[in-house]
C-alpha cells in the first residue's frame, strides 16, 4: 500500500497542480540553480505535506487558487530543508538519487536550499494571507532549530527522551501540523476545526518521524533507497536507540559507537543487531502507534467527512506501512 491508495481522486488529481507549479516557479528563476531544484523534486517524495494541505482545505470553502500556491510553498520549504539536511550529513543518495551535494558541491547546494526557502515565501507573499505566512516562518524556523539541536546533541549518548522528542517536533511535526493549519485558515474553517487540524497534523508527524527512525534500523537499503544504521553513524539518538540503552543499562559497545564520530561498518552493525536483540523496536512501534491514533482522534468530529475520511486513511497508512 502506499500514499496515493489512500487519498481521494480528487485530491490526487489537484497534487499534480502543486507538481506543475513548483516546476513553473523553479524554471523561472535562475538557470543553474533551477536545475538543481528540479533535481531535488525530481527525486521524488510522498508529497505528503502538501496532500495534507489540500485535504484540510476541504473543511471550509476549497479555494485552488489559495490553496494550490500554499501546498506548493510548504512543499518547497520541505525540498529546502531535505537540501540542507543532505550537506549536513554528507549524504550521497536520498531515495536511491544522488543528492545536490554530491552532485554539484556544498556550496551549489547551501544557494539550492536558499533559492527554494525564497520561492517558497514568494508565492506565500503572494496568496496575501498574513497568518499563514507567519505559520509557515514558525515552520521555517523551527526546521533550522531542530537541526542545530541535532547538530549540537550529535555524539552524545546522555540524552532524554524528550530531548528526542523535541528535536522531532521541529524537524517533522511543526511543518504538518503547519500545513493543515494552513488549508484549514485558507478554507475559512472555524477555529475549533483549525485547532483539531493543526493538532491531526503534529501528531501525525511525530508518529511520521518515530517510524522513520524505527527503519534506519530495521529497514532495508532497497526499500530506503539509503544505507540503514544512518542515525548511529552520525551520533543521531532515536527512540530506538534511547530504548535500548536503557533496557542494556547503557551497553558501552552502543555508546561507544554513537559517540564514535567514525564508527566501522562492523560495529554498527552490531549496534543494531543489539538494538534488535532488545525490545526497543517494539516499544518505539508502540510509542508510534499512539501518535498516530491521537492524530486519528483529533478529527473525528470535523465537518467534512472527505477531509475526515482522507485523514483517518493517512493516520492508518502511517502505522500499516510500517507493521
């Protein structure tokens, strides 16, 4: 199963305007740079934020002419920080396609980010909706604060689950929960339906990022179209990894190779088969699994039964894809 089997047709035939205005807006603008972004979006994606968006807007009046700039802006500031986050690691593939970096160098890549963050806030300026603007800079901001906690946490093996929890919250959360928001205002939904979208939206990204973090260990480079045990080689703590310090009461072997800044392919390796030895992975599915339900929960009771039924359908996508 995956995305487009549990999205309406309708929803899915207005995706392909966000496609063909981000490539309008990415042509237009610089030749060099516009051909690194389009590899960026060429490179695929489950377009999920901007599926978000659309569905939210059902709530109230959907209004394409808003909308479809808006999706494709939060899509961009997610392509930007994807750009980003690829140097930062020194990424060579994202879904099995070589990234900006390794293609064109750091410095291609940083403009790359830049040149997509602007369009994005561009065609934001351009819809002339305040608020919404200003839930996509929170966004925006909360992206880059999420990375540099990372950053400065990388390597260290004392961290607290919520330590964890709040990195996520700004690396993935905010940006969906953002995104509903913003289809929900754009749509002219009352300000309980945008409260419940907003918090669909968060809840959904935490389970979202937890299951990402749960396949960097027992996933498969075919399916990721990425090296699995990513997180241990950059020092990145995860649910799984937290877990399963505290069941060994924190193994020396794991620590030392998440504070190892250049661990062996053998000792990570062996950091995950002890990960996997633990009930860590279980524990995090578990954790995942509320997430996603409280996602579910939050719009029971909204208007629009499309949008209700497309959201319920995603909140149970993001736990079957992943048991």
């Amino acid at each position: 199963m995956d995305r487009a089997q549990v999205i309406s047709s309708k929803i899915k035939n207005d995706l392909t305007l966000i496609e063909e205005t981000i490539v309008k807006t990415l042509v237009g603008g610089e030749k060099r740079l516009g051909e690194t972004a389009l590899a960026t979006l060429k490179a695929g994606g489950k377009r999920l934020r901007p599926a978000l968006l659309l569905i939210a807007g059902q709530v109230g009046s959907y209004d394409l002419e808003k909308l479809v700039p808006a999706a494709a802006a939060v899509e961009l500031i997610h392509m930007a920080s994807l750009v980003h986050d690829d140097i930062l690691d020194g990424a060579e593939t994202r879904r099995g396609i070589p990234t900006v970096n390794s293609l064109w160098g750091d410095q291609i890549a940083v403009t790359t980010g830049d040149f997509l963050f602007a369009h994005a806030f561009v065609l934001l300026a351009k819809i002339g909706e305040p608020r919404v603007t200003d839930l996509a800079c929170s966004a925006a901001l909360a992206l880059s604060l999420g990375e540099l906690h990372q950053m400065q946490t990388a390597f260290k093996s004392d961290q607290s689950l919520n330590d964890y929890l709040s990195k996520i919250f700004n690396k993935t959360a905010i940006l969906f929960s953002a995104s509903c928001e913003i289809g929900a205002l754009l749509s002219g939904a009352s300000v309980d339906e945008i409260r419940r979208l907003a918090e669909y939206g968060e809840n959904l990204g935490m389970a979202f990022q937890i299951y990402d973090d749960i396949l960097d260990i027992e996933g498969r480079t075919d399916e990721l179209g990425k090296p699995i045990g990513i997180d241990l080689k950059d020092g990145t703590m995860t649910m799984p990894i937290i877990y399963a310090l505290e069941e060994t009461g924190g193994d020396t072997r794991l620590c030392s190779v998440i504070e190892n800044t250049a661990p062996s392919e053998r000792e990570v390796d062996d950091a995950i088969q002890l990960i996997l030895s633990t009930n860590a992975i279980e524990r995090t599915k578990r954790e995942a699994r509320k997430y996603a339900q409280l996602a579910i929960d939050a719009v029971k009771h909204i208007s629009s039964k499309e949008a209700q039924t497309d959201l319920t359908a995603i909140g149970k996508f993001v736990v079957a894809r992943y048991n």
